[in-house]
C-alpha cells in the first residue's frame, strides 16, 4: 500500500515538473518570437516619436542599413523638423516587409499622408524609409 502511494506521489511530482519546464520553454519561445522583436507599429511609433521628441540618435539606430544610406547621416533626420503624427489603420505585413500608415505634420505647418517602410532583419523590425503608397 505504502509503495503504491510512493509512486503515485513520484508520478505526480514528475508530471508537475513536466508541465512547468514545458510552460518555461513555451514562454521563452513566445518571448524571443513575437514580444522581444516588437512588431512594425511599434517600431515605426517608436521612430516617429523620437523624431518628435528631436532624439535623433535614437531613431536613426531603429533603421535599416539601407534607410541610413537613404537618409545619409543622423543629421538630415532633422530636415522637416516633425511636429505630431497619427497612425492612418494602414498597416500591411508581407513576410519580412511592412508598410505602416501615418499622417506626419511638419514645423512648415504642411502635413503628409505616407507609409513607413519596414523590414525584418535578423527577427527585428527597422525602418527603411518612407512611401507614398503602400
């Protein structure tokens, strides 16, 4: 009697360790897949906000190699001066790539319907640049 009640406590102790170490694994993989690469609209929020917030640095390190040699330099993220913008619920994702919605609002006063351009790499989205159409 004694021993079945061994086992079944060993049993259970097993299948507790089991569940945790799978609900550990499944976390971490929901982790590095989908919460610590963000998603396009973070990333394109995050971009235009620090260009709001004039931190000019910091947006340019949010773009791809390709968008800083579009650009040219950190510098030149300043021409426009960008006052305020607001998503336009135009988003798009197609594997690596995504276009984001926004309406950006200069110093000028001149206001713009664009897309942010965006691309994966290495599992984290950065912006690429910037389009008229999606």
């Amino acid at each position: 009697m004694n021993n079945k009640k061994t086992i079944i406590i060993v049993v259970v102790i097993v299948v507790l360790c089991c569940c945790l170490v799978a609900a550990g694994v499944g976390g971490y993989l929901i982790y590095t897949n989908f919460i610590a690469k963000g998603n396009p609209s973070d990333v394109a929020s995050q971009f235009l906000t620090d260009l709001v917030n004039k931190d000019y640095q910091a947006a340019w390190n949010l773009m791809t190699p390709g968008g800083q040699t579009e650009v040219g330099s950190v510098d030149k993220l300043a021409v426009g001066e960008l006052t305020s913008w607001s998503f336009t619920n135009n988003v798009s994702i197609v594997n690596d790539t995504a276009t984001v919605g926004v309406k950006i609002k200069m110093l000028s006063g001149g206001e713009e319907d664009t897309y942010c351009r965006l691309k994966q790499l290495n599992g984290v989205w950065k912006v690429d640049g910037f389009q008229s159409s999606p």
